[in-house]
C-alpha cells in the first residue's frame, strides 16, 4: 500500500500484519502501521542528508554487494544505502518507533 507516489518520492506504511489461512483464503485478522517508510525516486546522497552519523550503526549486507543499512535505534530510523561509483545513494528511509515508544505497541490480538 502506497500512501504517496509523486516523481521524486514513495511513502509507504510499514505493516505489521497477522495473516491466517482459513481454509479458503487469507484473513488478516491484526494489521497496524508501526512506521513510515521513504523511497525517493531521484538520486539523494546520504552526505546529503544532515545527520550525526555517530549516532548510527552502519552494517553491509553480504548480499547484494554494496547495499549499507544505517540504524539508530535511538529515534527508530534506517537508512539503506546502495554504494555506487563511490558514493552512497539513499534507498530508502523508515521510520519506526523510537526505544522510548517501543512500549506504546498495541498488544497482539487474544484468541487468533
């Protein structure tokens, strides 16, 4: 599901869904939003973003070659990153809770 998609950005919910097979179908008996997700359609360099790295965790994916993932875990944000021709290029961004959020959660649905 897309919430906007204009030339230079998609922003998508990030879900948290409990699907169930019923026999006949799928049901989705819990579904929430728990973060915003980012994807720009033109080229936008992490250096240009205005952050304090430090604050970061950058981890490389081992597979595809290149791809970053930058954590602060902190205010709930990731960044992924693809490395090309020396330069990372933002991915995508996504917004989760923060640490101090972390509790507000709703609680899984009883009985499914």
């Amino acid at each position: 599901m897309r919430l906007l998609h204009n030339g230079s950005a998609a922003i998508c919910p990030n879900n948290n869904c409990d699907p169930r097979f019923n026999g006949t179908g799928w049901e989705f008996l819990h579904f929430t939003a728990d973060g915003l997700g980012f994807a720009p359609n033109v080229t936008v360099l992490l250096s240009d973003l205005d952050l304090d790295l430090p604050n970061y965790e950058r981890v490389e994916s081992s597979h595809p070659e290149n791809l970053f993932y930058y954590t602060n875990l902190e205010d709930g944000v990731t960044i992924q990153t693809r490395l090309l021709d020396g330069c990372e290029r933002v991915v995508s961004i996504k917004y989760g809770p923060s640490r101090k959020d972390q509790g507000l959660a709703c609680p899984p649905a009883k009985g499914v």
